[in-house]
C-alpha cells in the first residue's frame, strides 16, 4: 500500500513516473524522455535557466510572513502592474498574493460575500474554480466533489455549501460533430442567459472561468454576464488561474471583450513553474472601497520572499522572450491542425480552445452525472495513457471524454507537430470504440 494518497486525476490511471525535466520534456522513471504537452503550472518548461537562477539567489532571503513588509513582494505588485497589467491602469487598483489558484477564488468570493451580504454565489456550467472552501461550492463539474469516489459504488460526497447557481456555459468551438451539433444545438446570447438576471440578483458575486470544461468563452458572453452583474448589484470575478499572465496569447483572457471584472485571480503558472504562488487584483473601485478597512485574515506563507522572487523572474522572461506574441502565433497553428485532426476522427465531438490550451472532447457517457464512480478507466484517460506510450503527456482533467493540451509556452511548432501527431495516433483508439458503440446503435 502506497504511503501517498492518491487524488481524482491519478485514480484509476497509471499516473507517469515522472523523475526529471528539461525544456519541453520530462524524464520518466523508464528513462523515456517525453513532451509535456499537458501542464497549465509550467509555463516555461522545465528548468529554465533565469528562473532557476533568481530562486537560486531567494534561497539566501529571510522568511518574512504576510504580516510583515518585505520589498520583494512590492517589487512583484510593481512588476504585476508594469508588465502584466499594463494597458490595463484605468481599472487595476490593487493586488494581493496569495498560494495557490483555489485559495485566491475562495479569498474573493468571501470578500464579495462581505461587501454585499449575500450567501449565494453564481458560476457557469461545468465550472472547476478550485477545491477549498467557496471555491469548490462553485466547483460545478460533478467529479470534482471533493468527496470520496468508490469505483464499487458507495461514494461520499460533503454536504453542500454555500448556494450555487449555475449559469449556461457559453458557446464557441472550433469544431462540432454533426451528431454534437445536432445534440447540443447552439442558441442566442439572449436565450442562454435569460435566467441570468434572477440568479445574479441573489448572488455576492459570479466567477468565470475561461478554459474547464473545454468552454472558452468569446467577449459577447463575457461582457453580457458582466453588464447583468453589474445591474444586479453582483460582483464579477475573472477567474484568470490557467489564462493569466500567458497561456490565453494575451495578458489575461477578458481582455477579449470590453468590460472588465471587478476582481481576477491568477495562479499555476504565476511563479514560473517553480513555485507555487497566487494573486487576486482588485479593481481600483474596489480597492477605494476597501481604503481605510482592515481585510481581517492573513496567512503565514502568503507573499512568501521566494514566491515573490519567481514572480518577477517569470514575469521579467515574460516580457523579454516576447512569449504572449509567441503563444498568439501559435495559436493558428494549433486550430488549424486540430481543426484537420477533428476531421478525421469520428470519435471526436468537439474542439475548442485559445492560446495554448485545447480541449478535445470525445463522444461518450454524458459528463454530466459522473461523479468518478466507475470500476474502469475512463475513455480519455486510456486515450492518453497510449499518447503517453507513444512520447507525449495529453491531460484529462480527470473527466471520461475530455483530453486537454497545455503545453509550456515555450514550446517550437516541430515539437508542436509531434504532439499533435501524437494525439492523431492516440485517437484511434477512441475511433474504434466509437464505431462498435456506432453499430451497436444501428
Ligand atoms: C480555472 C481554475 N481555477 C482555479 C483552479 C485552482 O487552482 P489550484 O489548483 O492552484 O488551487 C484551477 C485548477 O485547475 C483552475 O483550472
């Protein structure tokens, strides 16, 4: 019996042997050197020189906790601003640092609790914001409950928290089967979000997401949901953890409409991949809000010196190696040749994306009423345990029919055309599942 637990996206799956990293690759157990294609923390990679460097220097730094000063930590809210959020000044007024993407949703979401007093909070379907506190209450995809999955039955799930409402995901692919389109038919703006203004009514606040579920919401949906919450009295919160800071092809994925939210979250790749660092960016209304008031909580690692120092090396490398124009060129690359590969698989029912994060979603059990509880590997993840026999980590987001690509930011289009290959290959299993289900229907 393992000493390590193990948590949603191992279980079932032979999880990789991973022993060492350089570049675009990790080293496995086996000796196999295989692309990270899949990997929203690592955003350059694998021991990037400049970020190895700058923690190298932080190692010699005190220990300093959130309650004290430390100019490290107003370095990288200076850098946060000057980098990250430049363009951005009219509306940015504030940051603070925090560990990690769940805690920064939970912080959020209780503050706008605070500021309206109201209980309920609002998301969009099959939403993934985090697994702590508030975080995971607006955690709307089934299997991530945060309870126990028993394959043989039996499973766990906590009691809920704080009331949710869910609103319908926006539209937006790349690529739609005829059955999906048939299926799921797309509907105006106006028809999806008709129950919105009753649900943000009640709401302290609606956090948005733009990548799980494979929903990469556009600006329309965006800045629709964000003109209700306004006329609501709801905070919007811009949940920016996998977009933030690179991965969208922009400095943030809002940035894609024209309203702008009131708070943003930031996370995984915020430190480079080398450490594990968070941020929440209030607007400048709400930081005059704020002004004067005390936010009563505090926490001892939060703006921790080495956190702070891998912020503005990742943000520094950020800017000097140009890598949002980079991921924006890349972009096109990636749609057009999923676009092919989506093509010519049947098994395949969608594909959308932005950036560098692409979602494959395959034809199969419905994701809706999963709850992680099944004997066998799901689909996806036998879909990816073949990419991974054949040189490359393809994500799943623990889901049965949903692979993701995240590669770091610094991949090259040849690397990127062998992941794709890979993909390509590896689908051919779903295929023929796909077509025995096929003649057994007919
Ligand atoms: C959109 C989004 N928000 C929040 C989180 C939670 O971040 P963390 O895993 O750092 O707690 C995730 C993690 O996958 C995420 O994808």
């Amino acid at each position: 019996m393992s000493r390590l637990l193990r948590t949603g996206l191992n279980a079932g799956t032979e999880a990789p042997r991973v022993v060492g990293g350089s570049g675009v690759h990790f080293v496995l157990e086996d000796g196999r050197r295989v692309l990270d294609g899949s990997n929203t923390g690592g955003p350059l990679g694998h021991g990037h020189p400049r970020m190895a460097e700058a923690l190298r220097k932080a190692a010699d730094l005190p220990m300093v906790s959130e309650g004290w000063s430390w100019s490290g930590r107003d370095k990288a809210a200076e850098d946060l601003f000057e980098i990250g959020l430049v363009g951005e000044e009219s509306w940015a007024g504030a940051v603070r640092f925090c560990i990690s993407g769940s805690e920064a949703n939970d912080i959020t979401l209780s503050l706008a609790q605070a500021l309206t007093g109201r209980k309920a909070i609002a998301t969009r379907e099959r939403a993934y914001h985090g697994l702590v506190g508030l975080a995971r209450d607006v955690t709307v995809q089934p299997h991530w409950h945060g309870g126990l999955a028993a394959p043989a039955g039996g499973t766990r799930l906590p009691p809920a928290g704080a009331p949710v409402h869910v609103l319908p995901a926006p539209d937006g692919t790349l690529y739609r089967s005829a059955t999906e389109a048939a299926a799921r038919p797309e509907r105006p703006l106006d028809q999806r979000l008709a129950g919105a203004p009753a649900m943000l009514r009640s709401s302290a606040a609606v956090i948005i997401d733009y990548t799980q579920g494979g929903f990469y919401h556009d600006g329309a949906y965006q800045d629709a949901v964000a003109a209700i919450a306004r006329r609501e009295g709801a905070f919007w919160i811009a949940d920016e953890v996998v977009t933030g800071m690179g991965r969208s092809g922009r400095a943030f994925a809002f940035q894609g409409g024209t309203s702008r939210p009131d708070m943003v979250t930031l996370g995984k790749g915020l430190g480079g991949g080398m450490m594990a660092v968070a941020a929440i960016v209030i607007s400048k209304d709400l930081a005059a809000e704020l002004d004067g008031k005390s936010w009563q909580n505090y926490g001892t690692l939060r703006g921790h010196p080495m956190t702070m120092a891998a912020v503005s090396a990742y943000l520094a490398i950020l800017r000097d190696e140009a890598l949002l124009a980079r991921v924006h060129a890349l972009e096109g690359f990636y749609a057009r040749r999923l676009g092919e590969i989506a093509r010519r698989h049947p098994s395949v029912a969608r594909v959308a994306g932005q950036g560098l994060h692409w979602t494959v979603e395959l034809h199969g059990p419905d994701w809706r009423n999963w709850l992680a509880d099944t004997p066998e590997a799901p689909l996806a993840s036998r879909v990816a345990g073949l990419a991974l026999d054949k040189g490359a980590v393809i994500g799943t987001s623990g889901e049965q029919t949903s692979l993701f690509l995240a590669p770091p930011l610094i991949i090259s289009e040849t690397e990127s055309e062998r992941l794709l290959a890979i993909l390509d290959e590896s689908l051919e299993l779903a295929d023929r599942e796909h077509n025995v289900m096929m003649q057994g229907v007919q």
